[in-house]
C-alpha cells in the first residue's frame, strides 16, 4: 500500500457521511482514484436500484481524490452525471481520473459501476472541476 493511499483513507474514515455509507478508498495516485462501496438496502430506493445520491456521491468523492493525488486538499467546484442505468448488484464501484489540471483547477472525469454476479455494468459518468481549498 502506497503512502498516498493511507493519506487517502484516513482522509475518508474523517468524512462521517462516507463513513455511514461504508466506503473504501481502494487506489489512489497519479491523477486516479478508486472508491467501492458494498450496495445496502439503506442505499436503495423504492425500486430496488441504488439510490442516484448514493451514485452521484460515489462518482464527487472519486473525482476530488483523484484531483487531491495532484492539487492537495480540494473540494468540488461542480460536477454534471449521466445516468446511464439502474444500479444494481452487490458493489459499486467509481473510477475517477484527472483529464487536465493546472494550478488552480482539475478537470476530471469518474465513471460509476455496479457489480451484479461478477460483472460490472457502467451505470453513470460524471465531470467535474475541483479546486484547491487554499
């Protein structure tokens, strides 16, 4: 396990709502970042699918470590998502990585995953810009 990941991971277990949902932060540096979370019934909404708030969430804290590995401590400038399905399985899965950054700003991109009997079905796409705290 590298340095940045631990960093990554304490960073995380500090966030109580990431906490609550029971997230992990399975890879992070160079621009990239990979958070999982096992899908609960807590996450789902009437239809049995993962509600889009859990989605969404998954793909804005991908998207701010994978920026954070590059710029430090950041936040979310804004972020767009497509739905593209229902998520439904027994994980979630969002990959994020950074298109183009400077000093002051990341462009990046996360695609969110859900894993349904060992296979993973994309269910969303986000872009965002994230900027650093200081």
């Amino acid at each position: 396990m590298t340095d940045i990941l631990k960093m990554g991971q304490t960073i995380l277990a500090l966030q109580p709502f990431s906490k609550s949902l029971g997230a992990e932060l399975t890879e992070l540096g160079d621009g990239k970042a990979v958070i999982e979370l096992p899908l609960q019934e807590d996450h789902k909404q009437q239809h049995g699918f993962a509600h889009g708030g859990v989605v969404s969430y998954l793909a804005d804290n991908a998207l701010t470590f994978a920026a954070g590995s590059l710029l430090g401590d950041v936040l979310t400038l804004e972020m767009k998502i497509n739905y593209i399905r229902p998520a439904k399985g027994a994980l979630l899965i969002s990959r994020a990585q950074v298109l183009s950054h400077g000093k002051r700003q990341a462009v990046c991109e996360a695609k969110v995953y859900a894993v349904e009997n060992g296979e993973e079905k994309i269910c969303g796409i986000a872009q965002g810009t994230v900027m650093p705290v200081s």
